[in-house]
C-alpha cells in the first residue's frame, strides 16, 4: 500500500472543510488516492475507544407487553459513520448506534401545540415479510429566532498537542465562530481552553462585542496534554457565574476526546456533569477527528449532562449543528421518557431497534428523579419497533399497543404525559416510515446484525430514494448520493454481510 502524498493530503482536508458529500471521482471511491494503512473495508487504524453492545432481542409479550427507553437525540454516530464510508473504510460496528442514524435526519411531524407532540404508525417490515414495523414519532416545538431564550454559552476548547490537526481545531474554530454570527447581540459568551493547565482565555462577553470573541477564538493554539476534568469543572462555575434565570445557559465543548489529565475517572466525572445538570447547566459535546476519540466517555457524559453530541467532520456538519439547526441546542422538553404496551393478543413478539443504552426499567416511567433525554426546539426524535403480529391486516385499522411519553417542560418540574392509541393501517406507506426503515436497515448492515432479515444495499437505496420529498436541507440525498458512490470493495462487503 502506498503512503498518502502531502500534497494528495493537503488537498483531501481542504475537501473536507468545505463540504461532507462524497467525492466520487476520487480513485478508490473516497477522498484519498490511497487508504491511510490497511485495505479500504479493514476500518481506519486508530485509538478511538467504542463501548461494545449487542442489539436488542425480541421480547415475548405475553411474557412482558411494556418497553420504556428515553429519547436520544444525538447525531454522532451518523456522522462518524459517514466520515469513514466516505474515505472507503468502515466504521467500527460498535460505532454504529442506528436510533443516532434515525435521529440525524429531520422527519415531516406535525407541528405539536405544546411543548412536545407524538405520533405513530404501523407499516410492512421489509426485510421481514411476516413481521410489522411501528414507527413512534415525537417533535419539539418549534421556537423562532425572536423567540429563542437569550443565551449564557461557554464555549470549552480543547487546545492540546492531539488537536494539532487540519480537521480538528481550525475546524473547531471556523464552527465557533459561525456559532458568533448567529446569536443575539445581548446573548454571552465566554472561552475556556484546556490542554496541560486550564484558563479563562475570555470572560463573559455579549455577543455585541464580537469583535473581541472572535479574536480569542481566532487566537487558539494547539500543544500540551489535556485536563479535561479540570476544565470541565471550571467551564460549569463559569456557567453558574453568569447564570440567566430562564434563559439558555449551556457549556458547548469541543475536543477530540482524549481525557488524559485531570478527574479521569468515568464516575467521577459523571457524577459531577449529573450535579451541574441539577442546576440548569446543559453541555454539548462536539467531537473532531480520529484518532484519540473515546467515544464511550463523550456519550456517556453529554447524556448525564443533559445536552447533544455530535460529530464535526466538516463544515457542511458544523453548519447544520449551529445554523440550520440551531434552535435544537434550546431544550424544550427534558427527561423524556418513552413507553410502548404491547396488545399481547395481536402482537407476540417485539424488538427495539437501536436504543441499546437508553433501554429503562417499566418502574422507571413513573418516577420523576430518573434522568432521561432532552428534545431541542423544533427537533424530531424516530424509534421504530420490530412487532411479531398475531393478527394481521384486515378491512379496519385496529390496535395494537399504546404509546405514552412523559416529559418536563422545565428540570424540577413535574412530569406532563401523551397518550396516544396505535392503530395498523399497513396498507399505508408513508414517505416518514420508509425512510426510517431504509436507515434502519442500513445500520443493521454496518453492525452485521442478526436481525437484518433480507435486508442488502438495493434494499436500503430504494426505500431511501422513494422517501425524498420531504428533505428541507438535502440530508436525506446526501446520504443516496453516498450509498450510490460506495467503492466496488464496500458494495462487496455489504453485499457479503447481507448473504449471510
């Protein structure tokens, strides 16, 4: 295998910055004119640290007809996965989390009157013909630009020798100081960086004085180990210092996700991320690079902490992270919390798809003090279930589970609970329950998972291809337009893991 040519590298991050859509005139089906070490479908040597699952089974109703999990509105995984499958690698099957593909994209919900609406349908299984799929939906209210609650934002930079890398800090940067141009002049600002020692490079600053943020920002510098713990805690006293009763007070960190000094220790840190969210302070993870990732940390801490983690990969993500979808780092609706009751007379097996680490206890749906996930204003959240009918379609649309969710519209308020009865129509086919089962699909195929059915690559590019007319920013093709330039080694491989 050759080595990569400076100029062949230049070349391929300055692509990356500018856009994450895959470039098939590339030779070998990606970005570089060579694999980084390795064969292309062997995975792209590096640290990066996945926390290993197995997907979820099915579960006999007759046995237990409830399942509760909380929300998750990350969009990581998808991004991750997008960034390797571009390059003609593969992404490590424990990278691959498919509620975080599902909820990557934007589904077409109706628009809730109050602070969270739900819907939910029942459809064919299409790589089971004998099975249903049922698809729950929830969405955020949406919140307009005027309306959003004025803004208390520390920004966290990780500033050491491991983001000394094209695609990591100038990214970094390039995405916070797009994040300055959309906010409102009173909101605030403050910017802390950490590698071997931890400082307040600039104090709590409104956003009117941009001039002078921009100008921290544009300052940053990589070198040194990284104190992540320390920095986190002096990032959430920051927080508190400027606390805006009512208002959006949020951390916004951005690392590669090498913790190596500092509170270390996942418990630890955990603990003192759960005792901030307590009082009001959200954190939103973002996550640059390969290389030094510890995934399992990021997700494990953005969760605890009440907030999103995404991937950075190129500009085309941080645009849609604070632009496009800005309004989703304002949470609406917190401790979000769904439960299914199966009809065990008409359903006899179901299945979770995705949703491996957000999996509840029943009792838990009820109780108040269990932390769950938050939904950002205007956001859409997509579970889909894989239900073993007993009775199958007939002239009438009938029952067959109910649908409950259980969200605070404030932290420290009671609970508000949706009901919603879910009838099958499954002669229906709707464009919202076809995409969601194309991704799903495709995620199975990532993991190799036992429960992808017929499911294979023609399979998972038609239900794709017939779901876009609902694609207001052109997400939904550009994942198309990646399946349809995937190098003839990737097509094979998916091909060999969908024979299996």
């Amino acid at each position: 295998m050759k080595k990569i040519t400076f100029m062949a590298f230049a070349a391929a991050i300055a692509f990356a910055f500018s856009s994450c859509s895959f470039a098939p005139n590339a030779p070998g089906g990606g970005y570089f004119d060579d694999a980084i070490g390795g064969e292309p479908i062997a995975g792209m040597p590096s640290g990066d640290q996945f926390e290993e699952f197995t997907d979820n089974p099915f579960i006999s109703t007759s046995e237990e007809p409830t399942s509760t999990f909380s929300v998750d509105a990350d969009g990581a995984s998808y991004a991750y996965m997008r960034s390797y499958m571009s390059k003609g690698y593969f992404p490590d099957n424990s990278s691959v989390r498919i509620e975080e593909f599902l909820n990557y994209f934007t589904f077409d919900y109706p628009e809730p009157k109050n602070a969270v609406g739900i819907n939910a349908e029942i459809g064919a299984c299409p790589w089971n013909s004998e099975h249903y799929l049922l698809r729950l939906g929830l969405k955020g209210k949406s919140v307009a630009e005027e309306n959003m609650l004025p803004a208390n934002y520390v920004f966290l930079v990780d500033v050491s020798g491991s983001m000394d890398s094209g695609d990591k800090l100038p990214l970094l940067k390039s995405a916070l100081l797009t994040l300055v141009d959309e906010l409102q002049p009173t909101d605030r600002v403050s910017l802390i960086t950490y590698s071997g020692s931890v400082e307040r490079l600039l104090e709590s600053t409104q956003v009117m004085h941009a001039g002078k943020i921009k100008s921290a920002i544009r300052s940053l510098g990589a070198g040194g180990s990284t104190a992540g713990g320390a920095a986190i805690k002096m990032a959430y006293e920051e927080a508190l210092a400027n606390y805006i009763i009512g208002g959006n007070n949020r951390i916004i960190m951005g690392t590669d996700g090498d913790f190596n000094v500092g509170v270390t220790n996942t418990d630890s840190l955990l603990n003192m991320v759960s005792r901030y969210a307590d009082q009001g302070i959200y954190l939103t993870m973002c996550g640059f690079g390969t290389g030094n990732w510890n995934d399992a940390m990021m997700e494990k801490v953005s969760n605890r902490g009440n907030g999103n983690y995404y991937y950075i990969d190129c500009e085309d993500e941080f645009m849609k992270v604070f632009v496009h979808n800005r309004s989703h780092l304002q949470a609406v609706a917190n401790d979000t919390k769904c439960q299914i009751t199966f009809d065990s007379t008409r359903v006899a097996q179901y299945r979770l798809i995705g949703y491996e680490n957000r999996v509840m206890a029943n009792e838990d749906f009820d109780d108040d003090t269990k932390d769950a996930g938050e939904i950002g204003a205007g956001q859409t959240i997509t579970a889909l279930y894989e239900i073993v009918p007993t009775v199958f379609q007939t002239d009438e649309p009938i029952p067959y589970a109910t649908f409950d969710c259980r969200y605070k519209e404030q932290l420290g308020l009671s609970s508000k609970q949706l009901t919603l009865d879910v009838y099958g129509d499954i002669k229906s086919d709707t464009e919202n329950l076809r995409f969601a089962a194309g991704v799903a699909a495709y995620g199975m195929l990532l993991r190799n998972s036992e429960y992808k059915g017929t499911a294979n690559l023609e399979m998972v590019k038609q239900l794709i291809g017939s779901s876009l007319n609902y694609d207001p920013k052109g997400y939904r093709q550009g994942l198309l337009d990646l399946l349809n330039h995937l190098s003839s080694e990737q097509v094979s491989e998916l091909n060999n893991r969908a024979a299996k």
